[in-house]
C-alpha cells in the first residue's frame, strides 16, 4: 500500500508535468498562416527570377500555383524551355516544394504546385471530373502540412476548368469530397475560373470561409474578374487577419494572398 506521504510528490509532479503541458499546448494557438495564390500563365509575362522574387518578398508559408510548366518546349516561351518551374522556384525561394502534373503538353508537362515553408508529411494528387468532350484534365494536389511537431492543417491547390459551368460544378462537388474528409482543418486556393455569384461559388463553397479579397484578379492588365480565391475550412477554426489582391503584372492574373489564424 503506497502511503500518503509518498503520494504527494508524484501528484505534486504529475500536476506540474500536466500545467507544464497545457501552457505548451495553449501558447501554439492561434497559429498564423499567411497564403499566397498565383497562377503562373506557363511563365509568359515573367521569368522564373522575376516570380521568384516576388513570392519571396511576400515571405508566405504557403503558396498555391497553378499553371505550372515542367521541362515543356512551349512556342510562345522560348526563355522557359525544358525548366522545371516548382523545382526552380522552390530554390530560388527556399521553399519546400510539391508538384500535380495535370496533362502532357508541349514536350513536358503543365500542371499545378504547391510551395511551403514547413514539411509536408504526405502530398496526393487527385483527378477531377470532366464532363464528356471536356476541353483538359483538371485537378487537385493535397498537403498535410506538419506546422508544428506533431500538428497539421490541410493545404490544397487547385485550377478548375475554364469552358464548363456544369464541369466545375462536378469538380467543386468532388472537391469538396476530398477535403471534408480530412481530419485536419483545411485551406483551398487556387483558379476557380469562376465569378463569385456563379453556382459553384456561391452555393458549390458556402460551407467555407473566404478569406481572400473579394475583388477582380483577371486580366491582370485591367482586372475585370475574380476568378482566384482563397477558402477556409471549417470556418469555427479560421479567423480571416487580412488579405491583399496584388497589382503586379508579372502574369495574366493577380495574385491574391491572406493572412489567417487557426484557433486552438
């Protein structure tokens, strides 16, 4: 039979231990994340070095790309031939980094990619649907980002199909499929290439949190369209800080970031 007196000391340090932990656990929350959104145009307007330097002067921890070039021979690009574009940014960013191929094309391959400040425990690349005659295979790349020991949000990048209403809608349905069934609280952002009161907007993401600007991004030249967005889910977890529409020409979109907090 343990006595009372030798009792005391092990509470004494199991609640010690326990206050210790709490404290650990209460000061990782909330948790900033800043995201960054951009589709690339295959690099048309702007060389690698130039983006490049304009992710990093942002310093985001995460960062969704769409319209991504691996190793192409595009006609209209001469100076990206055979580069291998989230590789190359990747480096020049210091940025961990994920690639989705979505089609073949012109040599190599076109697609989306994902850069990230922290590790990315696992990373899937998943097909969207096409309607029959559809114009090009879209998709979705996940990331469980590991943002603290043992701690993770979701982070996906998508770019959805730019003929269709009724094929996005098919792809926002299974879109959000895919991201409801994570167990960790997610973030989406990418080419929606839909305005805000289309059906796959407006009703397709009511469940999530905007927390981009709500403004035009598309054409970059003389913005007219939002058609790029950043959502949160579920929208209890995410506070939206800020969020900025960037006027740079770099591309024939804008690009669009924000700054969220995720609460304990």
């Amino acid at each position: 039979m343990i006595s009372p007196a030798t009792m005391k000391p092990k509470i004494a340090v199991f609640l010690l231990a326990l206050g210790t932990w709490c404290m650990s656990y209460a000061q990782e929350f909330p948790v900033r994340v800043k995201v960054l959104s951009y589709n690339l145009y295959a690099g048309k307007l702007a060389s690698l070095e130039e983006l490049a330097a304009f992710i990093r002067e942002q310093d985001p921890d995460v960062v969704a790309l769409q319209e991504v070039d691996c190793r192409t021979r595009r006609n209209d690009t001469p100076r990206q031939h055979g580069k291998d574009f989230i590789t190359e940014l990747g480096f020049r960013t210091g940025l961990l980094a994920a690639y989705g191929k979505t089609i073949p094309h012109a040599g190599g391959y076109y697609g989306i990619g994902i850069l990230s400040k922290y590790p990315m425990a696992s990373v899937e690349r998943i097909y969207l649907p096409m309607i029959e005659n559809g114009k090009e295979q879209r998709a979705v790349l996940v990331a469980d980002v590991e943002f603290r020991e043992g701690r993770y949000f979701t982070f996906a990048c998508t770019h959805l199909d730019h003929t269709d209403t009724k094929e996005r809608q098919m792809q926002v349905e299974k879109l959000n499929g895919i991201l409801s069934a994570k167990p960790y609280p997610v973030i989406v952002a990418g080419d929606f290439n839909a305005t805000p009161d289309a059906g796959e907007i407006s009703e397709g993401m009511k469940a999530w949190k905007k927390v981009c600007r709500m403004e035009a991004t598309f054409p970059s030249d003389a913005p007219e369209y939002q058609i790029d967005y950043i959502f949160c889910r579920p929208q209890e977890k995410w506070n939206a800080i800020e969020a900025t529409t960037h006027r740079i020409r770099l591309s024939d979109h804008l690009p669009v970031s924000a700054v969220v907090e995720l609460k304990k």
